[in-house]
C-alpha cells in the first residue's frame, strides 16, 4: 500500500485504529471450535463486524505460528480475506523479524512476496543489513521497534549511552536505512511520556503505537505528541475488542468496543482541527 492511500483511508474514516487480531483458540467462544477452521472462522466475524471502523488489521503470528501449519493456513485466510474484501485496510504482519541479510531476504519475501502483508514488524537489534531486505520491497512497510510497551523496555531500551536513551540511538540510525514512506516505528501506549522526543526526532514517520486498552495505555495522552500534520499514527489494540465477549454475540460486543475507540479518535481529531 502507498502511503497516500493509508493517509486517504485514515482521513475518511476518522479513524486511525488498528484491531489487533491475536487470535487465541482458548480466549474464542467455544461453540467456533466445532468449525474446520476455528480461528478464521472467528477472524472472519471480527473483521466483518469491526472494518468500518478500523484502518488496519494487525496479525500477531505467534499465535498463528503456536498451531503449526494450521495456524500458517488460517493466518494466509485471514490476510487474503482482507486483502480480497477490504483491499483499502493496512495489514500488518506482527512477527518481529530480523537476521543476518540473506535470511531477511527470505522473511521478506515470505511476509510480503508469499504472504502479501502490506508491513512487518521488525527488531532492528542485529543493524542495518537484517532490516534492509525489507526495504527492498515496494509500497510495503518495515514497522522497526522503537520503544516497546513491555515492562522490559527497561532492560536495555531506556538505559542510556554516553549521548541519549538506547532507544534514541536506535530510532536515529534505523531512521537513516528507510524513509517515511517505507518505515514506521512501534511506540508502546505504555510510554507516552517519552513521545515527544521521539517526535522531534522523526516528525514525518508513522508510528504505530500498541499498548491502548489491556495494557493500560492512554489514548489522549498519546496523541498529545504522536500526531503529525498526516495525522501519523496507527494505534492498536486486540484483546480489549476481539475479545469483549465470548457469547454468541462476540462480533456484535467487538464491534461497540471498536466504534468507542473510534469515536475518540474522532473527537481528538475534529478538537485538533478546531484548534489549528
Ligand atoms: P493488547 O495488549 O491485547 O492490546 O495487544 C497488544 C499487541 O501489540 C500484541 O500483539 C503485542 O505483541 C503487540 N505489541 C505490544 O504490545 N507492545 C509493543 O511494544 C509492540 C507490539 C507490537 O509490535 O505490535
């Protein structure tokens, strides 16, 4: 997808929310689990239900990869199905790659040659040959982790070099392989306070930004620094909406917890155009 379209998208729907489909067999309504394919099948109702909503579909392989080859079959439904139905709507494949060039390559091509994701979720912590295989590819987009939600940011992410946080040094370089229009970068909800700086940083670039519902991030708070001229953000959340309900009525449940994050992405955007 061309970053014109996704902006396009994001400005039709006011909305700039991605629906993070981390598909659990133990979290899905039971009475799916008597379907050839459980996972697609309740994927399906989601994506039915909540697309009007959203701008972009989020898919947590791990959850896929847990199945072995059949998690990889409902996963290659689930993408298809999008990309058939709602060709307008950004996906994402959420695997954290990254290798040595060579092995990039072949990540690559089988996220975005085989697989057709528009991005990919890459770790950039082994530099600039294992994310540049991505780069290669045209109109898709290498989502680099920037500053993760995770309690374990700490770790490594935030501690500090003798010039700034771990994190900055990583944006800075990462930033320097790619462009806006090829890379984004992942900023958790959790770490808003750090925004800004990452914003003077990289002004033009989208970032997507998970953490907003079960962790706990806030959704005003994030998008205090995080918008740009381009609006310039994805904000995901999964289990708060995939999983509001377990009934019968799951899609239903799902699609209300959507249409409020929606509406706040509204309300934010038309306060901020007021105020321009
Ligand atoms: P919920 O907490 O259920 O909304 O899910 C968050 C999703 O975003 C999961 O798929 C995580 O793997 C992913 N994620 C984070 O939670 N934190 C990060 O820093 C980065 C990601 C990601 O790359 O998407």
């Amino acid at each position: 997808m061309k970053p014109e379209d996704l902006i396009a998208q994001i400005n039709k729907k006011d909305s700039f929310l991605c629906i993070g489909l981390d598909t659990d067999m133990n979290k899905i309504p039971k009475f799916l689990l008597s379907e050839d394919d459980p996972i697609f099948s309740f994927n399906k109702s989601i994506i039915d239900s909540t697309n009007k909503y959203c701008i972009a579909y989020k898919i947590n392989t791990a959850f896929y990869e847990s199945l072995g080859a059949k998690g990889w079959t409902s996963m290659q439904k689930t993408v298809d199905y999008i990309n058939k139905n709602f060709p307008q709507i950004f996906t994402i494949a959420d695997a954290k790659r990254g290798d040595i060039g060579n092995t990039s390559k072949m990540y690559a091509k089988s996220f975005f040659g085989e697989m057709n994701f528009d991005s990919i979720t890459v770790n950039p912590y082994m530099g600039s040959d294992s994310v540049k295989p991505f780069l290669e590819f045209e109109n898709k987009f290498t989502i680099i982790l920037g500053l993760t939600s995770n309690i374990g940011a700490d770790d490594i992410q935030l501690k500090t070099t003798n010039n700034d946080f771990v994190f900055m040094e990583m944006i800075k370089s990462c930033s320097l392989w790619g462009n806006q229009n090829n890379m984004m970068f992942v900023v958790g909800a959790t770490k808003s306070e750090y925004i800004e700086k990452i914003r003077n940083l990289i002004p033009n670039h989208f970032l997507l930004i998970p953490g907003v519902g079960a962790q706990g991030g806030d959704l005003k708070e994030v998008c205090k620094f995080a918008l740009n001229d381009n609006i310039g953000i994805i904000v995901n959340s999964s289990r708060s909406i995939i999983y509001a309900s377990v009934d019968e009525n799951f899609a239903i449940e799902a699609a209300k917890q959507a249409m409020i994050l929606q509406n706040e992405m509204k309300a934010i955007l038309s306060e901020r155009k007021q105020n321009s």
